[in-house]
C-alpha cells in the first residue's frame, strides 16, 4: 500500500518483491551471525536492513537514508513489527555521527565502492567491514578504491528465484584490527 502512494521502490508484484527484496537481503544474514552493531547505509524502503534486524534480533540496527517519506515509511514499519532493536534515522551519511561506530556498514546497491568507502567509512569501528552488494563488479571499482580501505573478500551468491547472481564485496580499513 505504501509503495503504490509514495513509489518506496521500483519492483511492483508483491511475488517479484520476495527475491528481488527479501531473500536478496538475506544472502549476508551468515556474515552478520556475530555482529553487535549494524548500520543500513541507504536503505530506502528497508533494505537490507529490515530482513536482517527480524532474523536478528540480539543485533543493534541503524537504517540510514537521505529520503524523508522512505524513512517515514521504515519508521512505521520498525513500529508495526515491535522492532525495538531498530532505529531509522532520516539524515545523508556523511552528516551522520555514529558514535562509537558499527562492526558493520552495509550497502545495498547505492552507489560505487569507491564512494561507499568515501561516504560510510567514518561509520565503521577500526575492526568493522564495509559490505556492498552489487549486481556486478566492474573493474574500474577496484581500481578506485581509497588508499585507506582493501577488499577482503568477493563472494558470488545466487539469490533464489533470480536469475543473475548476486556479488558481495567485504572491505575493512587498511589497518583493520591495529
């Protein structure tokens, strides 16, 4: 209902939303297993965020996006599902004060590595990781990587129900864990 008024994101068919959305979202739930401190970097109608916040619920979630009316909705959703553990913060990324910081900072296909690294670095701990999913890694990403961050691991997954294959990227600071 939400999206049909305020257009929260561009795939219509609930049926299409599950695996486009939902499982998409799910496919780093094994990575975040031991995460204490998650912040979503963009992510407008809740994802990732959301799926990951319900699967777990010992983990702090912090969903970021510079879009009121996405964030309005997010906001709602958060209270509708009773998720206390959850926090939907209306604000750009580079203006966001994270505290103490986050062990992990994800984004789901926002913007290039590059960029990510530039805009939510300051976001993570000293020994938290950078996770971007991406339709495809182009090679021009790696090369534009700041000095201050290296790609740990590439992993392909397949998203069930899709037809192309999912990339996550996992970055730490160049001095991770010092």
């Amino acid at each position: 209902q939400w999206n049909q008024v305020h257009n929260l994101t561009a795939v219509r068919r609930f049926e299409d939303m599950i695996d486009r959305h939902l499982l998409d979202s799910l496919v780093a739930l094994p990575y975040l297993e031991s995460a204490k401190r998650v912040c979503d970097v963009g992510t407008g109608a809740g994802f990732p965020g959301l799926p990951l916040a319900i699967a777990l619920p010992e983990v702090e979630f912090v969903l970021l996006d510079a879009s009121l009316k996405k964030i309005q909705f997010v906001q709602q959703a958060i209270l509708t599902l009773g998720l206390k553990h959850v926090t939907a913060v209306h604000t750009r990324v580079e203006q966001f004060d994270a505290g103490p910081g986050f062990d992990w900072v994800l984004s789901r296909a926002m913007t290039s590595l590059g960029d990510f690294v530039r805009l939510a670095g300051h976001l993570a701990t000293q020994e938290g990781t950078l996770l971007a999913w991406k339709g495809n890694l182009e090679a021009n990403e790696r090369e534009d990587m700041p000095s201050t961050h290296r790609i740990r691991q590439i992993k392909t997954v397949n998203v069930p129900g899709e037809a192309k294959n999912r990339v996550l990227v996992l970055m730490d600071a160049i001095n991770h864990g010092a």
